[in-house]
C-alpha cells in the first residue's frame, strides 16, 4: 500500500561530483565565439581545481613534517610533483591554440590574467615564497593577511625544523645528506621530493609566461633561467649547486642573486601576462665576488 513519500533522491555519480553544475560554469564571452575560448576556460577552471588540491595537500605535508613523519611527507609531496606535472601538461594544451584565435578573444579579458589567480598567490606564499618583492605583488591581488593566517607555518618553514634537528646550519646539514644519502635516506628523499616539486613549480610558471603570443621571442633564453631565482627552498637549492659545483662561492650564488634577480622577474611576469612582452627585454647582469656574470645558465643537478 502507497504511503505517499517519496524514496529519498539516489545518491548518482552526476550528482555526487555535481556534474549539471559543473559543465554549466563554461561561459565563452566572444561574439561571434571563437572555437578555442572554450579550451581556454575548461583550463583554466581545471588549473583552479588542482590549485585546491595541492593547497589541501600542503596542508597535510606540512602536518606530517612538523610531528616528524618524514616517509608520509615525502609520500604526500610525491603526489603534489605528480599533479604539478599535470598542471604543466594542461598548459601545453593551451599552447596548441593558435596565437591569432587566442587573440581574438583575450582583448575581452583586458588587464586580467592567470597572474591575478588568488590561489595561486595563496600557494605560492604556503610553499614559502614570502620575500618582499612577493608580498608587494601578492597584496595587489589578495587578502595576504588572512592567508597567512591560514598558514602560519609554510612547506620551506617544516623543512627547515626538520633539517634542524640534524644540526643549526642548514646548508651544512644537506650537504652531509647528499655527501651520505644513505645515512640520512628519510631527509634524503624527502629533500628530492621538495626538489622536485621546486622544478615542476617552475617549470609550470615559464610555461604560463610563454603563453602570451610572442613573449617567448622577446625574453629569449633568459626567462627560463631567471626562474630558478624564485625559489622555494633557497636552501636546498644552494646544497644542489654546491654539491653540482663542487665550489663554496657557487654553492651561495642563490642566496647572493635572489633579492637581486626576483624584483626583475616578477615585473616580467606581469608585464607578459598582461600582453606587454616588448617590455621585457632587458637582460639580467650581476656581481658574484667582483665579477659580471650574465644570468643564463640554469643549475646542473647532479644527485
């Protein structure tokens, strides 16, 4: 006999992942359209989404580091390198739509670009890219205080309490590791994970810079190089350089050039994501121990 209620709605694939309301946020603005917004705006929504999940992977990361769960961290930043190298992939993507139909519909976008993502800045500053040339930009686009907030402590800070415990200088404690990986297997392998994703995180940003029609042109070989110099884990970096170098003074040479460099590269990335590549054509020269040194070459890891 009929009681007159209803079985409670069925719990579906479309409706757990909220299919309907995902496949409706693609919204092509050009008119007539231009059949590439689409991929551009599936993308750059996908982009978003792995944002999330990295940021929801840091968090446990930096979790494990903190109570000394080197192998689970490790595990977890395996992952994150893995979806990094998607992230750089999807941009490749992009980099098949041609530059005269991109053009076509990013006038429609103006000043805005991938630059402006909130969660991007949001991932940048819990990796630990707190320098003050990244504050200065990050403020522009995003409420920094209460990322912060919600980062108290960064992935590059829960690497540095570990290293700690193996001694107060940083950089001498990962040159042992390197020197005697299977002594120290744990920070080992958990210090080539962080390696890892700092190449991925790069290697994801030069590919969106290039995006831009023409911006690959107009810097040259220096934009790839100059990326090295935001780094995640300067640290590290300076251990992969003295340990490749096999030279104390170009074991320092990232904490020497960052502060110097990073204002410039920054200022490039923004002035290509907005369009502007013609202005990026400045060259990066500096002074390491008295000497100039045109800044082209990336490190040679050699682990």
């Amino acid at each position: 006999m009929a009681t007159g209620k209803t079985e409670p709605d069925r719990l579906t694939y479309g409706s757990y992942l909220r299919v309907p309301e995902l496949l409706a946020l693609q919204s092509p603005l050009r008119r007539p359209p231009v059949h590439g917004e689409m991929l551009f705006i599936v993308v750059q929504q996908t982009q978003e989404l792995w944002f999330k999940q990295i940021l929801h992977e840091l968090r446990l990361a930096i979790d494990l580091l903190q109570g000394n769960e080197l192998p689970e961290a490790t595990h977890v930043l395996d992952r994150v390198d893995r979806i990094m190298h998607v992230l750089c992939k999807e941009v490749e993507i992009l980099e098949s739509l041609p530059p005269i139909e991109f053009q076509a519909f990013r006038g429609l976008l103006k000043t805005a670009s991938g630059f402006e993502s909130e969660q991007f800045r949001e991932l940048e500053l819990a990796s630990g890219l707190r320098r003050a040339a990244h504050f200065k930009l990050a403020e522009r686009l995003a409420d920094v205080p209460a990322i912060l907030a919600r980062w108290p402590v960064s992935l590059h800070d829960a690497f540095l309490l570990v290293v700690a415990r193996s001694g107060p200088e940083p950089i001498e404690v990962l040159v042992d590791v390197y020197a005697h990986p299977s002594d120290h297997a744990d920070v080992y392998r958990l210090a080539e994970a962080l390696s890892d994703y700092e190449m991925r995180f790069r290697e994801w940003r030069f590919h969106h810079m290039t995006l831009v029609p023409g911006a690959s042109s107009a810097m040259g070989r220096r934009a790839p190089a100059a990326l090295p110099a935001v780094a995640i884990c300067s640290r590290l970096w300076t251990t992969i350089s003295f340990r490749s170098c096999g030279r104390r003074e170009i074991g320092y040479w990232l904490d020497l050039l960052t502060p110097v460099l990073e204002p410039l590269v920054l200022e490039q990335a923004i002035e290509v994501e907005r369009g502007h590549p013609s202005r990026c054509g400045r060259g990066f020269v500096v002074r390491c121990n008295g000497h100039d040194s045109n800044w082209t070459s990336r490190p040679t890891r050699n682990l």
